[in-house]
C-alpha cells in the first residue's frame, strides 16, 4: 500500500498526505544536509556568558548570586521560582559580571533580566547540584529533572518535571521524539547519530521511574544515518525505532503522538492523561547526563545553518553563547546585516539583536537572508489552508473573524487549538500571515480574560475597602459613645478617677486584640454581601449597648458592662468573619496562579499590618488628643455623632480629661511601639515586593 | 359574513389565551440589571462618572441616568450597557479616547511625605504606607483611577504604564506590519 | 537594523499566488477554446478578445475609481478567470455589445461594488450571464450551429460583420445559427415529440447522444478540469458532487420514463455541463470551503441545474442553480464544519 502511494505521489505530489495518520501537513524544501557536511564542531568557550532568569515557560528564576561573584562550572546561579520554573546554572567558571536587562532570544524583542558572566576559560567544575543519586520513582525523577533545569529542548521550553505523571504506572508507553520536521534544523539528527546510546539509556532511566512498558522512538525517515544508529543502540533494549513519513509537522507532539500510537489526545487534556509522555531526544539525553553524571543541564546541540553561512555545522553550545558568535564560527558570506532567526524557518522568529544569547530552548540560528516580503492578497478562499492544517481547523474562516477583530467567533471555531505551526502561512496564494493574526487574536483574548479577571478582583477590593470604611466608621462611633458613657457613669457616680471599671477605650483596645486572635482562628464562609450585614448588625448592636449604658449607667454598671462586652464581641466575630471572607474571596480568585501568590500574600500580610498599625495609630492620636486638648475632642465628637448623643450634654471636665491622660501614656507607648514593628514589617515586605519586581 | 366575524373573534380569544398561556408558563425572569450593568463597567471605581464608585453608577443607569459617563470604559462600555438596557446609544460626552494600554500609579518616593491622603482616596486600597513613611503602590491591585493623583500634596504620584515585558507582550496586529492590499477595517470604502 | 515589529513565521513558501492558480486555470481553458473555434468557427475567438478588452478597461477604471492597487489587483488574473467563463457561455455569433455589458455588468456589480477580490458573494460571470439572459432572451437563444451541421463554416471576417454589424445575408444566417441540443429537446416534448425521436432525428445530435460539437467541447472542459484536478487548483468534491447529482437526477428520471427524461450522458454532455462542473462552480470565492460543504454545494447546483432543465423555462439552468446555491453558502459552511482534531464529533 505504502509503496503504491510512493509511486502515485511521484505522479501526484500530494498524494504523499496520504501516508501518515494525521491530517494535513506541508512538503517544503528540506536543506537538512547544508549543516549535516561536517561533524560536530569542538566546544567553544566565548568571552562573555549571559543567562537570561527565563529561558522555560512560568515563572522567572531568582537569581541567587551577586555582582562580582566568582561562580563555578555547574553552580546553581537561580533557583526556580515557585510554580512552574526551573533554575539556571553556571555553564562554565567565571565573574558575575552584571545582572541585568538584555535582549532575549524573543519574538518580542524586548530586554529582561539575565545573569553575565565573564568566562576565566579555566572551565573549572564546583559540586554537582543535583542531590538525587539515582532516580527510583516518578517523584525523585521529578526532583532530578527540577534540579537539573531540565526543560523541553525541542523548543516549547516547558519544564520536563511538570510533564511526569504523579503515580508511577500511570503512563505505559513513553515516547521519544527524534522527528524534527523543520527543514534546516539537524541537532537532533547529529544527537541521535552520535549520542545514540546515551539517548537509549536515558529513555530507559526515565521508563523504570515512571514505569512505562513500552518506548517508541519516532524518526523521520529522511534521516537514515540517525535511523541506523539509534537501531543499533536500542538492539536488546526492547526499544522500538520508528521510521515515520517526512512532512512538516511530524514533529509536533499531538501530531508524532497520532502517527505512532494511532491516539488522539483529547483538546485540553496532556498526554499524561491518556497514558503516553513524550520527550524530545535531546531533553531525554540531558535526563540521562542528570542521572548519571548529576550534571544540570548547561549545554545543548545547536544547529547553525542557513543560506547566507559558508560552514553551516553543529555545535555543542554552551547556554549563553551570543548567536553572534555562533555565527562568525560558521564563516557567514556576507555581514550578517539581517535578523538571525532562532529556530527554523516554519516556526522559527527573527531576533532583534544578533548578541542574544543561546538558551535552553535554541535548537537552531539560522541565517538567511531575507525574502522580500510578499504583499497580502485578499483572501479567495481557496481552502488550501484548510487542507494542510494538521489539526483541522479552518484556518481560513478563523482568519476572517481575526481581520475584523471578532475574537469570541475566532475562539469558537478553537482558535486555541492551533499549534501555530505555520502550514497555513506556508499554502496560502494570498500570501496572507495567517498565523499572526492567530496570534494576535490569541494574545488579544488573553489580554481580555485577564483585564475581566482583574476587574472583578477590583470590584472585590472596592467592596471590601467600602466594608473596611463603613467598619472603621462604626467602630469609632461605638468607641465615642463607651467614652461618653463611661464619663458619664464616672460623673453620676462621682468615683475616684481611678476605679475598677476600665476606661472604654481600653476596653475597645481589648475587643481589638481579640478580634486579632479571631482574625487568625476563625472560619467562615460567608459572602461580601452577608458579611457588610453582620458589620451593620454589630454596629447597631454596639450602638445600642452604648445607648444602654448610658440609659443605664447610674444603676447597673456590670450590666452595661456586659451588654458591651457582648456587643463588642459580637462586632469581633462578624468582623473576623469579613475579612475570612474577604481572604477567601480573595484566594478563590487566583486559580492556581501560584507564580503570582507570594508577591499578593505579601501584600495581604502588608494590608493587614497597615490596617493594624492604622488602628493604633488612631488610637494614639486620639490619646494624644484628649491629653492635650480635651474639650476640643469632645466637642468634635459632639458635632460627629450628633443625633446619636440622646440628648446627653457632654460633661467634659477637668478630672475626666486627666483621668483618661493617665491612663493613656502606659498604652500609647506600647502603641507606638506595635505602630514602629508593624512599620518595620511594613518595609520589609516592601523590600520583598520590590525584589520581586526587579527580578521580573 | 356574521360566521367570518365569529371564527375570527374565537381565533382572536384562542390566540389570546395561548399567549396569556405561554407568557405565564414561559415567563423568564429577567437578570438583575444593576448585577449585568456592573459585570461590563470597568471596575476602576474612579468617580468619574459622579458616583462613588462603579456599583453605585450601576445603579443609577438602571434607574434611568445617563449611559454615557463611564470615561475610563469609554464607547465599548456604553455599547454594552445600551444592549442591556435595550437603550439608544449615547454619544461619549468627550471625544473618543485612543486605546491606551493600563496605567498605573506611581509614587516618587524621595517626595513622598507619608501623608496618607493617597491611601485615603485610593477606592481598591492599593497603597500601603503608614504616616511620616514612605507610601508604595502595589501595581498589581491599581485600577489606574488617578483618584490619588490629585490628593497629593507634593504631587509626587505619577500614572505610568505598566512596563512591557515578554510574558506580557503580544503578537502585533499583522496589518500594522505587513503591507498589504486589503483594505483596512477602519478606514471607510472610498 | 531589524524590521520591527517582527512579522511570525513561517519565513518559507511554496511560491503559489493568487495569479497562479488564475493562470492555471487559464491554461486549462485553452484546450476547450481551441476545439470550440474548431466546431463553432471564430466567434468565440473574437468575442474572448472583446470580452478581454472590456474587462481590462473595466478592471483599471473600477480600481482607480476605488483607490485600490491597480497592479497587484489587474495582475491577479481573476478579472480574466470571469470573462473567460462568460465567453463560453454567450452564442458566439452575438451582436458585441452584447458580451461588453455582460462583463461590464459582472465585474462592476458582481465582483467591485462587493468589494472586489474574494469578497463577492456571487460568482460574477454567472451574475453577467443570468444579467444577459433576463435582458436580452433572443440574443442569447440565437446559438451558431456546429459546421458540422449547418454545412457551413463561418470565416474570421463573416465572424467580425456579423459580432460588429449583425448585417449577415439572411440565408447564412438562417444557415447557421439554430437551437442548441437542450432546446430541441425542450421544444420537441412541447410537441409531443418524445426525446428519443428527437435523439434520433434531430441532425445536430451526434450519434443519439448528444449535440454534435457539444459533447466535443464538453470532453475538452473535461480535459482542462482533469489538469486543474492534478494541479490541485480546484478540488474534487466540485466535480464528483455536481456531476454525480445531475447524473444520478438524470438516471432515476430517465429510467421512470425514458421517453420524457433524456438519458444521463445527454445531460452531462450538453450545454455547459463541463464548464460548470471543472471551471464555474469551482470559483472558490462563492464556493463552500468544507469538505462536506463543497459536495453539498456542488450536489446542490447539480440538482437544480436538473430541475431547471427539465422543468424551468430556461434551456440551460447552470446559471441560476449556481447563483441559488451562493445563497446558501455562509449556511452550508456553518454547518459542515470539519471535526477539530482532539474534538468529539
């Protein structure tokens, strides 16, 4: 069958769609062997390393180490940030010379933060930083991989450890992806035909710990020389070489998934879900280097071709190795005065600065002059798009929503699953750059979830500040009305100025105290809405006791007292109640954005401190207040809470005034003192969100 | 003659009954207007529009104010509303501003005074600092309202952008790059 | 030194445009137009050179009136895709302003005041002729006759007075032009003739199948599509659905009264059959874009080309069945979308 179909596709190019599994599929012209003429070039040492903090999907790293700083070969330089990360490692000995914003290896151009270092050329190795001796299970591979800073190296960068399963056995067939289907790039081909056995044994090392039965290896079958060895490795290994049909994108994972095992991933599920993992061959060989030397990963097999260079070749590049210099190496025809691209020519991009550095994810620099580009035709709907994309979208109706900025209608006809892989662009006689405006319309639509998800974290925020207000308010009202109470209690019963009862403010201060122990015990669930009610109904309460009191004062002072008590915890519990629901709410919004909880915890931990430190603060001030100028205060709360006062005149005399000043420098100065440690605090989570904006 | 008159008033009452039937036994409860209103406001709680905040707008649309005061929501925001409210469009009472990517204050701390007068307008509590220190914005919870901006009396609160990185960065619009022949969707056919 | 901002890959392509696939299907026209000349005489010939003229003035005066790139867009070869399917479809010997508004008419309001290029949601040259038809109905019924038949071949210069003039000597023309095969078929029922007679009698049927000339210039449309096929510049889903659908109308018709319905190869020999099934309705402009969309679109024409034809009061229905089944286009394509891979159906 498949030898008739070679005969017809000679008649009919086409004809060749018909061999593999998937739909779709382009034929460009395939200049594999302009970087295949030689063997691999000998490892260079360049005069300046810069390692960006991100070279994988997630999170940047956290640097580890300062300027001026002498580090060895292997030294963990960045740790990985929480969530989704991977560190960064020393790939030779030398100087920090400068942490800083550089260009990096992006489509977008832009500068981020990067690690230099200025090689000693001494090349000398510090200690391994991988602490697992042999991995046994999934979660010591995992551990291993993490700490090797091992990410995907076909291109995608998504760091290997998230792609293990949980349970060993989860997975039973793991596949390896030798492929590489972008016309140009041979890393893999030179890997695979020279590192074949390391490639082998790694995939072994990493079947054992996840416990998969089978290993498939998919190679292209333009790629005899790499065939043969990895054969000849595998021989006894019960590893499976699979020779797959040539067609661009026989290298995408859903795509090498299908032709090999005849399984379709689901849209939105991964591999692991269905029992495969799939590995590229050079991230399975860096897996192997982990687990058997313990080295991180620092090196990797680059590809520099192109039509403008005179010596194409392979290299094992060091991470942070400028393109620049990659490319001199390969003796280009002519001053390289256009845009290098990382990667190859269907999925590759143009970087913006020939010194960008070589990262984990830079399987190929490629220097071709550029074409002119062709203008944009309508659209005539020819539908060759639709025939050769691998996933079966319609690229084309997806690209007239796109034109006219209809993101919802692009999203329905699954924008999303689009692998960007370029087959459209590639057809289209219009020589529209469909894939742009995929993703375009895909970073449009990212934006837009995210300013709706931020919008409703703002309505959340304005409504508990609205609470925050209407709470402070209440309570400063009910701690005024126990002042005017309890002076008025004082002047019925014409006590002493220092009796048992204790003053309402300290009193208040108690209740708050409390409410702070609550703040950290309590539980509840209770919504925005319910818990603005709950302060409302406290408040009234509050209010009432006072009122109470001071209906009551000159007979029952213990009953009043417990009244407010009560009330006073009853404003506690429903205020703790609050902020827990103002937490959860809070929480239950950031889905799993883990990468972005430690800069919001910190400024929760700060709001509350502020929020405290604000309390005391105003406590203090009215202490000071009633100390200096006592019937001013009075008078203040007179006009403040007038139609609440019953008709009670204020009775601000002396020996009140000097009652409540006495009692007032003791707590102010603990005040004061909780004010300066929640302003220390203060300071020191905003070092720490400061840290974290300057390494993002 | 008299049968014609008799058949339509019964298919007149039958009719009648059969939509007086489906309207009570369809009947759709309407969605709280003010909850849909307040969903496509913008939720910068800046006041600009007279109300104190965004919910409080909402309401005041749904109970028959003008549609059109949303600035920092701008024509999309009172597109939206109009559809809600099944409601005439209103013009922007100010000319339509150009897409502007999101502000955000920033505080120039050597200036800063540690007044608290930011962190009192500031309606999402965005700012932290404590009197006689320094106050800092945290970036990620500002609406951009600029409620701050005026407050300050050392007028050391700037609105700037949020600086572009890679992780924010998107593909440009390919029609801003690529020459092309298509028409562009904004201009007008000549 | 970079041109930014950056434009996506791919950096590569397979060097197709839009004047190529156009092309293509110009060349796949050249072979019906020789054997057309050869059986019809030069009509044909002088009225795709006026057809071409007009379009050309047409094309540059309604871009330039739009604004528009007039190179790219007269460069794109799709005014020349229009008149060319015109031209086959108009009688060759037809007064010459006849064919000048016709293209006038289908690129001016079928294809620019659309928008032109790719936006027009009706195929222009099916818009022209269904323009012509309603317009002028004896012009256009008045068809030349194959030489075979008449006995007489019109020369290039008798061609030229009669397109330019219309002052032929009146036994020529009587001579030469008559009813097309799909006609005396038609007007032989209305007779109570039934349509083997008429197979059999009629001297511009060839060998009882169908009209003499007709079939040659269909199997040349064949011949052309065959080539588009090959070439990839139309799809097969147009071809196998219209031909199976009218084919398939024809055979359960024919085979319920063989003496009211004429047989199938007659109907897919006849008239503009092969035109329309390799180089009209795969305009993929007004086309469906969907596997499936296609075959129900191309099934669609063939059935109503049928209808027509048997019932209509038109001769030849391909205009119609084509400009009907644009109608339903945006419909169809909403409702064939193909399985997205890692999707439940």
């Amino acid at each position: 069958m498949r030898t008739v179909l070679r005969a017809f596709s000679r008649l009919y190019p086409m004809a060749k769609r018909w061999l593999k599994r998937f739909p779709g599929g382009v034929y460009p012209s395939y200049r594999k062997e302009l970087s295949l003429r030689h063997p691999c070039h000998d490892p260079i040492i360049p005069d300046e390393l810069v390692l960006p903090l991100q070279q994988h999907v997630g999170a940047p790293a956290v640097p580890l180490v300062t300027v001026g700083e002498r580090v060895r070969k292997f030294q963990r330089l960045a740790k990985p940030a929480p969530g989704l990360s991977a560190p960064v490692h020393a790939p030779t000995s030398g100087l920090i010379k400068a942490i800083e914003k550089r260009p990096l290896p992006h489509p977008s151009g832009l500068p981020d933060w990067c690690i230099v270092i200025e090689p000693d050329h001494e090349d000398e190795a510090g200690e391994m930083p991988i602490e697992i001796e042999t991995p046994t299970c999934p979660t010591s591979l995992k551990q291993m991989i993490l700490q090797a800073g091992i990410v995907g190296m076909g291109g995608a960068g998504f760091p290997s450890w998230r792609k293990l399963p949980q349970k060993k056995g989860q997975v039973h067939t793991l596949l390896l992806n030798g492929a590489e289907c972008e016309p140009y790039i041979t890393c893999d081909d030179m890997l695979m035909q020279t590192r074949a056995e390391e490639i082998i044994r790694g995939a072994c090392t990493i079947a054992a710990c996840i416990g998969a039965e089978k290993i498939i290896v998919g190679i292209e079958d333009n790629k005899p020389r790499a065939l043969a060895a990895m054969q000849q490795a595998a021989e006894g290994r019960g590893v499976e070489i699979q020779s797959v049909p040539t067609v661009y994108p026989m290298g995408g994972q859903k795509q090498l998934t299908e032709q090999l095992t005849g399984i379709e991933i689901p849209a939105g599920a991964h591999a692991v879900d269905v029992g495969l993992l799939m590995f590229n061959v050079a991230t399975v060989a860096a897996i192997h280097h982990a687990s058997e030397y313990h080295q991180p990963l620092i090196s990797r097999m680059v590809t520099v071709t192109g039509e403008g260079l005179n010596d194409p070749m392979n290299i094992e590049a060091l991470l942070g190795t400028p393109f620049a210099t990659l490319a001199a190496l390969a003796d280009p025809k002519t001053e390289l005065n256009y845009p290098l691209i990382m990667g190859g020519p269907m999925m590759g991009f143009e970087v913006p600065d020939p010194t960008v550095p070589v990262i984990k994810t830079t399987n190929c620099i490629l220097a071709n002059p550029p074409q002119p580009v062709e203008p944009a035709m309508p659209c005539i709907r020819c539908g060759e798009c639709m025939e050769a994309c691998p996933v079966n979208l319609l690229p084309q109706q997806m690209y007239w929503h796109a034109h006219a900025h209809e993101w919802d209608k692009v999203e329905k006809l699954n924008l999303f699953d689009c692998i960007e892989c370029g087959c459209c662009s590639f057809v289209c006689p219009s020589h529209i750059p469909l894939v742009q405006y995929y993703r375009h319309a895909k970073g449009e639509i990212r934006k837009l979830r995210e300013e709706q998800a931020f919008q409703e974290h703002a309505r959340r925020r304005h409504e508990a500040h609205l609470a925050r207000l209407e709470r402070e308010k209440q309570e400063k009202e009910a701690r005024l009305q126990a002042k005017k109470a309890a002076v008025k209690k004082q002047a019925a019963q014409q006590t002493p100025a220092s009796s048992a009862t204790p003053s309402a403010r300290q009193r208040a201060i108690e209740a708050a105290k409390k409410r702070a122990q609550q703040e950290a015990g309590g539980a509840s669930t209770s919504s925005a809405a319910d818990k603005r009610k709950a302060a409302m109904e406290a408040a009234r309460k509050r209010a009432a006791a006072a009122r109470g009191s001071q209906d009551k004062s000159t007979d029952t002072t213990a009953e009043a007292k417990a009244q407010r008590k009560q009330a006073a915890q009853a404003a506690a519990k429903a205020k703790a109640a609050a902020l827990k629901a103002q937490k959860t709410a809070q929480q239950s919004q950031q889905t799993g954005a883990t990468e972005q909880q430690s800069p919001r915890k910190a400024a929760m931990e700060a709001a509350k401190r502020r929020a405290q430190a604000l309390k005391a603060k105003k406590q203090a001030q009215t202490g000071e207040n009633s100390e200096k100028t006592a019937p001013n205060t009075d008078q203040e709360t007179a006009e403040k809470t007038g139609p609440q006062k019953n008709g009670g005149t204020p009775m601000a005399t002396t020996p009140e005034a000097a009652d409540s000043a006495q009692s007032s420098p003791p707590s102010a100065e603990a005040r004061r003192k909780a004010a300066m440690a929640a302003a220390r605090k203060r300071a020191a989570a905003l070092r720490a969100k400061k840290q974290q904006e300057s390494e993002s | 003659m008299i049968s014609a008159v008799v058949i339509f008033i019964a298919l007149a009452a039958l009719f009648g009954l059969l939509l007086g039937y489906a309207a009570v036994r369809f009947r759709v409860e309407a969605p709280p207007v003010v909850e849909e209103i307040d969903k496509v406001l913008p939720q910068i709680q800046c006041g600009q529009c007279g109300y104190p905040g965004c919910k409080p707008y909402a309401e005041a649309v749904a109970h028959g104010e003008a549609i059109n005061k949303c600035t920092p929501g701008g024509e999309a925001v009172m597109l939206k509303i109009a559809e809600i409210l099944g409601v005439e469009p209103q013009p922007m009472a100010e000319g339509e501003e150009a897409e502007k990517s999101r502000m955000v204050a920033f505080i120039h701390e050597q200036d800063c005074i540690g007044c608290m007068h930011c962190i009192k307008a500031c309606p999402v509590d965005a700012i932290v600092g404590t009197t006689k220190a320094v106050h800092t914005v945290i970036a990620q919870e500002c609406t951009g309202c600029e409620l701050c901006v005026p407050v300050c009396p050392t007028d050391c609160i700037e609105m700037q952008p949020l600086p572009e990185t890679p992780r924010n960065w998107i593909w440009p619009d390919p029609e801003k790059v690529i020459p092309t022949v298509i028409p562009k969707l904004e201009s007008p056919h000549p | 030194m970079n041109p930014w901002p950056p434009h996506s890959a791919p950096f590569m392509h397979t060097n197709t445009s839009v004047t190529q696939v156009m092309l293509r299907v110009q060349i796949a026209s050249i072979l019906p137009l020789v054997v057309h000349i050869y059986f019809f005489g030069w009509g044909i010939a002088v009225q795709w050179i006026l057809a071409m003229l007009t379009g050309l003035v047409v094309e540059y005066a309604m871009l330039h009136l739009r604004g528009r790139p007039v190179k790219p867009f007269l460069l794109d070869g799709s005014a020349v895709i229009t008149v060319t399917g015109l031209t086959f479809c108009i009688p060759p010997e037809s007064p010459w302003w006849l064919i000048v508004l016709g293209v006038s008419f289908a690129l001016i309001f079928g294809k620019h005041l659309y928008g032109g290029l790719g936006f027009n949601p009706f195929n222009p040259a099916m818009l022209g002729y269904a323009f012509l038809l309603v317009s002028f109905p004896a012009e256009m019924t008045q068809w030349t006759l194959p030489s075979a038949v008449s006995g007489h071949t019109l020369s290039m210069t008798e061609s030229l007075i009669k397109i330019f003039t219309g002052h032929l000597p009146a036994s020529i023309m009587d001579q030469v032009t008559g009813a097309t095969p799909l006609d005396h078929v038609k007007t032989g029922l209305t007779q109570g003739i039934g349509v083997p007679e008429t197979l059999n009698n009629a001297q511009t049927i060839w060998h009882g199948v169908a009209g003499h000339g007709w079939i040659q210039v269909n199997l040349a449309f064949m011949l052309g599509g065959l080539y588009l096929l090959w070439t990839r510049t139309i799809r097969w889903q147009y071809p196998v659905g219209f031909l199976g659908a009218l084919g398939l109308m024809a055979a359960i018709f024919h085979a319920i009264d063989p003496n009211q319905y004429p047989p199938v190869l007659f109907h897919l020999l006849s008239g503009g059959t092969m035109l329309a099934a390799f180089f009209i309705i795969t305009d993929p402009v007004t086309a469906s874009t969907t596997p499936l969309g296609r075959l129900i679109y191309a099934a669609g024409i063939g059935v109503l080309v049928y209808i027509i034809r048997t019932w209509g009061g038109y001769p030849d229905g391909i205009a119609f069945a084509v400009l009907l089944m644009n109608i339903f286009v945006p419909l169809i394509d909403q409702y064939t979308q193909p399985r997205v891979k890692g999707h439940p159906r």
